[in-house]
C-alpha cells in the first residue's frame, strides 16, 4: 500500500500541470493544423476538407513579409550580438564592485511594459527629436524621418531581445575558471590569443543560447513593426495578427503560423547542430 | 621612434601623454562600450520617465513642449485606463496563485521522484518557453474558436497566461530545490514530525524563496503580456492592450505615469525578494558552520 502510494505521489502532482499544458498547448497545435486545412467563407462557415492549397496561397500572398521576418530578426540578433558580448564579457571580468549595478542595469528594462519599451522609441525616433535631427545632419535619416524604417524596426527589436542575449552569455562567462586564461598567458598567448582561442570557445553555450532567445522571439514579434514600422516594414506576425484578428481568414493565419514553427524549428535545428557541434569542441579541447 | 628620442623634450612629453591616452583607451575599450550599451539600455525608461512630466500640444507625447505635473495629479482620471490596470490586475494575480501553485508541484515531482515519463515531461515544460508568443496565442485561438467555448474574455486570458507561467515558474523552483539538503528533512521525521508538519516546518521555509522568486517572475510575466492576450482577449481590455489600442489615436501621458509607477514597484519587489534570497543562503550557510563548530 504504502510502496504503491510512494509510487504514484509524483504522478498526483505532476497531474494539475500537465494537464494544463497539454489541454491548453498540445491540443490547440492539432486544433491549429486541422483549422489551417478548411475551407469556406466566415459568412458561411469554414468546413475540413483537406485544403492544402491554403499553405501555398497563403505562402505566395505573404511572401515578403514572411522573408522581411526572418531578415529583421537576423540582422536585429547579429547586431544584439555584436554588442551583447562585449557587455556581458566586461560584467563577467571588468566588473568588480559594479558587476551587480551593472547586471541590474541589464534586466530594468523588463521592469516597463513591453508595450511601453517600444513605445518609448516611439518618442526617441520621432521626427522632431534630437536623435532624428542628428542622424538628419549626418545624412542617415533620408527625408528626416527615422520612423517606418526598416532601422527604426530592427533597432526597436534589437533594444527589446538585447538583455536574452547578455544574460546566457553572461552566466557562461562567468563559470569559466580564470585559471584557463592565465594558463593560455603563460604559455604565451597574446591576450587576443587567449580570447579566441580559449575564452570565446568556452562561452559558446551561453552564445548559443543568447542568439536562440533573441531570434525565436524576434520571428514572431509584431510589436516593433507596428510601433515603430511603415506599410512597407510589415513582418510576418503583423500578418498572421490581422488575418486572425481583423480578417478573420482563419485558414490562412493558421496555415501561416505553422509554417512560422516549422522553418523556426527547421533553423533551430541546424543552428544547434552546427554550433552544437563547435561548442563541443571547445570543450574538449580544454579537456585535453 | 629614433627621431623621437632624439627630438625635443616637449615632444617626447607630448608623445608620451599621447601613447598613455591610446593605452588607457585600449585597456577600457570594452569597460567604455559596455558603459555605452548600459546607457541605450536605460535611457528609453528615463524618456518613459521624462515625458511624464511633458504638457503636449497635441494627442500626441512625442515632442517636449514644457514641465507640468498636470498628469501627475491625474493619474487615475481614464476610466479605460484604470479599468484596463484592474483587469491586469485581477489577471496577474490569479495566474500568479495557479501558475505557482500547480508549477511548483510540478518541480517537487520531478526533482524529488523518479518516474517513467520524466523526460517526456521535462520536454513538456521546454518546449513553450520555446515557441514564440505568437504561435501560442493563435494556436489557443484557433482551439477556443473551434470548441466555440468558453467565449473568450477573462476566462481565456487566464487559461492562457497560466499556461505560459507555468513552464517559468517549474524552472525556477527547481533550481531552488536542486540544491536543497535533504538531511534537514530526515532530521525532523527522526525527531517525530509527521510528513506533513516536516513538509510545512522544514520545507517550505526553505523553499520559499525560490516559491517567492517563481510567483513574482509568474506576475510580471502575466502583467507584461501583450502578444497572447491580444489573440485571446475577445472585448476584455488588459493594461497591454489598452496601450495598443490608444497607440492610433495617441496615447495619454497618463500611461507614462502608471508606467513609471510600476517601474518603481516592481523594484522594491525585486530589492525585497533579493533580500529574502540572500537571507535564506545566510541561514543555510549558517547552520553547517556552527555544526562544525560545536565539537
């Protein structure tokens, strides 16, 4: 009795969760993909019939913006990088008293809305602002306007992900044992050296994991093209956003969504396998 | 270089101060940029601060036109405003409480126990902290339109922000639990506690940090939610919400406000539970050391 009680506690208390992610995310995948596959009108109701079509209607129709995505999220995760990295490494080893103010400085951002965020460049990217008028003078606002720019949507996206790509790279940073370094010093490697060849290989799963937490989001994001884009700047969320909510061609959006996953899932896949593959190396070399 | 010693003083001086500012600069280049990208990350929340206090001419808080105030002094006078910072609220709050609840239970299985099917559920609880928001919220939409029950409004907004709460919510308390002494429970069944007194006299205390720390991240997750309640709403208006549907007709400095008002709540949570976190490693790090002590 008591043994197959024992036995079952865990599944008693995993039983609420589960529940709740299956019910409620597992489920309405299948309820997606078979919504993708009807047919009809929202007048007359939309019935299965195995409208495959609407992949390739829905793909064609929206081609650009589903490519302008993926673009943005690309350019917006490489800049992010660009300047995470340093910022993370000079919080890990540059720090000292200040590494917590710094960390702090980090994730305040999180502390305002989202809405919010985006909408405070809103404000900085304004005609009239400062920064505008400067980027106006220096001829890198065509027109004086810095809004409904392919820029103004890439920066807002780059500011909004940057901390998911400081804090991974961060927290593997600052597990690698400054020993290591000094070793590589000591047998005279150039501090450049010792940074190529020992500290970025040993700080590639918290990059991994920097870029796959901006990129992911960033694919989807609708937010930043609505605030801070034009007619032409529209990404593929802004798409699927108002077939479901305005349009309500619910086939269409649906069948766009899971194309959205499946090529996320698709680069997730071989991102992970090709820099999965180097991280381990860097490893392992450390071991040897 | 030759030319150089052999030149005049001042010259060499000159050079020399030269060569140190290049050295200097090099050796802080990275303390010098990150400075800068700390500045890019904070200065959108000084505007959201700033424009606060702006007297606009127009619908518009784009451009400064002087100090006042006004705003201030009227925070609370948007009734959509106020009933949209309630319905976050109340939202927030209850998906906080199940999220926690059903989410910690979830990490005490699977740190505790073993069982066939951990892997399976470990999966589970990745893969939506995997997916983007958007694909959540229009597969959830797509569920509730075919069933064509519950008709969306309050009741989907919670069914869909506890189910994103919930996977954050497991992370963090497991990782509070991994690192939990298990001796300390022993101890208090050797001396005759009953599982459920050890449960609430030894466990839980420490647990709760991690418990604090998993309902508080739950919270902001809820309160900042835009892109799954903008799917799942129906009429219900959140705080999110209310601000992408004044964003056409321009939205009130108020929202400034209300923004900076939870900025700074959010804060003292954050200082409060720091502090908590910091008390509990005190206390475990505490006991193990008198122990060694005693003999």
């Amino acid at each position: 009795m008591a043994t197959t009680r024992r036995r079952l506690t865990p599944y008693f208390l995993l039983f609420p969760g589960a529940f709740w992610l299956i019910v409620f995310f597992v489920v309405p995948m299948g309820y997606m993909a078979e919504l993708s596959l009807r047919s009809g009108s929202l007048e007359q109701g939309f019935q299965f019939t195995w409208q495959w079509s609407n992949y390739g209607d829905a793909l064609s129709l929206y081609q650009d913006p589903f490519i302008r995505a993926f673009e943005y999220a690309g350019a917006a995760t490489a800049i992010a990088l660009l300047i995470g990295y340093p910022l993370a490494y000079a919080i890990a080893f540059r720090g000292g008293r200040w590494k917590n103010a710094m960390l702090f400085a980090v994730i305040a951002p999180f502390f305002t809305t989202y809405l919010i965020r985006t909408y405070a460049w809103q404000t900085i990217l304004s005609d009239q602002s400062p920064v505008t008028r400067t980027l106006d003078a220096v001829g890198l606002a065509p027109g004086g306007h810095v809004l409904a720019t392919a820029g103004a949507v890439i920066a807002g996206i780059t500011y909004n992900f940057l901390p998911f790509m400081v804090l991974p790279i961060y927290a593997s940073l600052e597990r690698i044992d400054p020993r290591l370094i000094e070793a590589a010093k000591d047998l005279y490697a150039s501090s450049r050296a010792a940074f190529w060849k020992v500290t970025l290989p040993l700080s590639a799963p918290g990059l991994v994991a920097g870029t796959l937490l901006t990129f992911i989001p960033a694919c989807g994001d609708y937010v930043n093209a609505f605030f801070l884009g034009g007619a032409n700047n529209k990404m593929i969320g802004n798409v699927i956003q108002g077939l479901y909510l305005t349009n309500r061609d619910y086939p269409a959006a649906a069948a766009l969504s899971f194309v959205l996953m499946a090529v996320i899932m698709i680069i997730v896949f071989v991102y992970i396998r090709f820099a999965g593959s180097e991280s381990l190396m860097g490893e392992e070399a450390v071991a040897r | 270089m030759e030319a150089g010693t052999a030149a005049a003083p001042a010259y060499v001086r000159r050079e020399s101060v030269l060569r140190r500012l290049w050295g200097w600069l090099r050796e802080h280049a990275v303390n010098i940029f990150a400075g800068l990208v700390i500045a890019y990350l904070l200065i959108p929340i000084a505007v959201i601060v700033l424009f606060s206090f702006n007297n606009p001419a127009g619908k518009y808080n784009f451009t400064w036109e002087g100090f006042t105030t006004y705003h201030w002094k009227h925070v609370f006078s948007i009734p959509e405003l106020n009933s949209a910072l309630g319905t976050s609220l109340q939202l927030a709050l209850y998906a906080t409480l199940i999220s926690t609840l059903i989410g910690t239970f979830m990490a005490l299985a699977l740190v505790r126990y073993q069982f066939f099917g951990r892997r399976t559920t470990n999966f589970l609880i990745v893969i939506p902290m995997a997916t983007p928001e958007i694909v959540m919220g229009a597969s959830l939409l797509s569920f509730f339109l075919i069933l064509g029950t519950p008709s969306l409004g309050f009741s989907t907004l919670l069914i869909a922000h506890v189910m994103f709460c919930i996977s954050f919510v497991v992370v963090v308390v497991r990782s509070r639990l991994i690192g939990f002494d298990r001796s300390l429970e022993e101890a208090a069944q050797d001396l005759g506690a009953s599982p459920l007194q050890t449960f609430w006299r030894v466990t839980f205390p420490l647990i709760f940090p991690g418990v604090l720390a998993a309902a508080l991240l739950a919270f902001a997750l809820s309160i900042d939610d835009f892109v799954v309640s903008n799917f799942n709403s129906g009429t219900t208006v959140t705080f999110p919400l209310y601000i992408f549907g004044a964003a056409q007709r321009g939205i009130p400095v108020e929202v400034n406000a209300v923004a900076t008002i939870l900025f700074t709540v959010t804060l003292i949570a954050m200082g409060f539970t720091v502090l908590q976190q910091r008390r509990a490693e005190h206390m475990a790090t505490v006991r193990p050391q008198q122990e060694g002590e005693a003999p």
